[in-house]
C-alpha cells in the first residue's frame, strides 16, 4: 500500500449479486475510495494478483468458490497476510462467524448491513491497516539505519585497530616500529628494576645491502628486507620479537634471555639467512648476510638507549673485523665467515659481488 498516493484505499468487493456490490459501493462512494468489484472468486482471486488492495469486502455464498475458500487463497498469498478482510453475508449463525474468522476475516457484518456501520467498520480497519504499514516502514527504516550503524561502528573499530597496528608496525615488513621497541623496551626496564627479570637485545644490519638496491633496484631492494624480516620471525617465538629499526637494521628483544642464549638466537638468525635464497624472482635469486651485535640487561646497561647502544656498537665492531658473525659488547666475535653455519655452499658468481663489496 502506498499511503501518500493521493490517501486513496483500494477497495474490492466481492458478492455474486450485483445489487449487493451497488449497495455497498454507493455507501462507500467517496472521494477517499477507489473501488473495484469482483462477482466470483476466480475473478477476485485475479483481481488480488493483479493489484494491491487496502480492503477487501467478502461474500460467503457464493457459485464456483464460496468466501471461505477465497479467503484462505488470499490469505496464502504473502503480499495479502494483513490486508484487512471483511465477511458480508446472511449466515451470521456462530458457526460461520468462528469459521469466517479461523480462514482469516478480520471482521464480519450480516446482511442486511447496516450503512453506517458498515462505513464506520472500513474505516476502523483502514486506519488499523494504515497505522500497521507506517509501523512496520518505521520499524524497516530502524532497522536499516540500526545496520548501518552497526556496520559504521565495525568500520570504525576496523579503521582503529587498523590504526593502532600501523601505528605500531612497520608497513613494509610487518614488524614492529621504535615506537613500539621504545615504548616495550621501557616497560621491560622497569620490570627488571621491580623484579630482576633480564632481556636481550640482538642488533644487525645486512651486509653491502646497497649493493643489492644498485644491482636490483629499490623495489626489490624493499622486497628483500621483507623477505628477511619473515626469516627473523621464523626464529624467534613469543614473547621475543623483531623490529624493523631503519632501511636495513634490525632489532631482536628477548624478554628472559640471558647473553649465552641470546648469542645461540643471533647464531640461528645468522644461519638462517645463509641458507636463505632472497629475491627468487630475479635470475639466481641473490644471497644475504649480516653482522649482529649482542646487548643484554642489566649486564651491560641499565637504560633502554644504553643497551641499544651497546648492541649497535657490537655490531659495528663485528663490521670493522669482517662482517658476517656475531658479536657482544666486550669484543668477542663468534662464528666469522661462510662456515659451518651454512648448509649452502658459497653463493654463486652473479651474486658473489653482493656480499664481499666494501659497504657496510
């Protein structure tokens, strides 16, 4: 029903008198009503398929198909469940009446009707038919509107946890960033002054990785970091993590390491990469290596820019004696060179260049 067209209802009647019809149309003759009249059921059941009616006025007896059972078709229709219907007939004993409402009637007024009544029922059950549909378009609009808040509110959140992860990652390699490593770094400073608990740190930057970017460009050059960074996390487990620290340094915490097992972490990592292929896509793929540097907390300092320091300055000291192994903060250098951590051989030619260059 279109409730702003015109506030016109849709009425039909169906009785297999036409005099019938007559005396009923003229009382609800109005300006208000657009009448139609149907003298069988076959003919009102097509005139129920064809159009959307407000109301419906049903004889009982009638040839063909008696009221009940135009009543019961109409009401299997599902566009017509709640379109009001109205019994018009003689037999008003209590049986009819009760069987009239069980096939679905809302109401039931016997003929001889009386006129006004009869003005007054259409039009008790119109405005109940009225204010049902602006109901249920009102409770349709809540609805919609209830789902789209819903889904703006998960869009929200989706955008915030988003959000919060970038915030915290690094957008090329999926690790974390410094403000995470700074932020946690603190955190496990003052755990280990309540508590005594210790952590490590592993710091290490890939060996001559300018000469990957000059020999293969900077998208692949960016490709391979984060082919390294999933190296890292294949390594370590929870609670230890990694860091993308800047271009092509990387950070290792270990909550609860002391130095010994940090150094055996840093030694895997380092293997690890050895036996690495990085940047399959390009002819031979190319190899990586890097220099690693060991800090660890409380042994070697007591704050959070100290024990990064002291990590990066190991691994400086690992580069200026020959890259590729592994070293801690009182100078010892572990596992130098292309050796039995690698279960490859000595990468080939095309890419022997990358990693004996000069370049840190």
């Amino acid at each position: 029903m279109d409730l702003n067209q015109h506030n016109r209802f849709k009425i039909l009647i169906v009785d297999d008198v036409p005099k019938n019809i007559q005396v009923a149309a003229s009382i609800l003759q109005n300006d208000t009503y657009q009448i139609a009249f149907a003298q069988d059921g076959p003919t009102a059941l097509a005139q129920v398929e064809s159009n959307r009616f407000d109301l419906i006025l049903l004889d009982i007896m009638m040839p063909q198909m008696d009221g009940y059972e135009v009543c019961r078709r109409i009401r299997n229709r599902p566009d017509n469940r709640d379109t009001p219907i109205i019994f018009l007939t003689a037999k008003n004993d209590t049986d009819s009446v009760v069987k009239g409402f069980a096939m679905g009637a809302m109401d039931y007024l016997s003929k001889p009707f009386n006129g006004a009544e009869l003005q007054a029922r259409v039009t008790t059950h119109l405005e109940l038919y009225r204010s049902k549909k602006a109901i249920e378009e009102v409770n349709r609009r809540l609805r919609l509107e209830m789902a789209e808040r819903i889904k703006t509110e998960e869009e929200l959140k989706l955008s915030k946890e988003k959000y919060r992860y970038l915030s915290l990652h690094d957008n090329l390699t999926g690790l974390f960033n410094t403000r995470y490593l700074y932020r946690s770094l603190q955190e496990l400073v003052d755990k280990g002054r309540r508590l005594g608990t210790i952590f490590s740190l592993i710091f290490f930057d890939i060996d001559n990785f300018k000469r990957v970017v000059d020999a293969h460009g900077h998208l692949n050059g960016s490709k391979a970091l984060a082919e390294v960074a999933a190296v890292l996390e294949s390594c370590i487990t929870e609670p230890s993590y990694g860091v993308a620290y800047g271009g092509d340094e990387f950070v290792v915490v270990l909550p609860g390491h002391e130095k010994v097992r940090a150094l055996q972490e840093a030694q895997e990592i380092r293997a690890r990469l050895l036996r690495t292929v990085f940047l399959a896509n390009v002819e031979n793929g190319v190899r990586l290596q890097a220099s690693f540097g060991v800090s660890t907390y409380p042994d070697d300092a007591g704050n959070i820019t100290a024990i990064l320091a002291r990590a990066d300055q190991a691994m400086f000291n690992v580069k200026s004696r020959g890259k590729n192994a592994v070293g801690d903060v009182d100078g010892a250098i572990l596992l130098h060179g292309l050796d039995e951590a690698a279960d490859e051989p000595v990468p080939s030619p095309c890419t022997q260049h990358v990693l004996n260059g000069e370049e840190a």
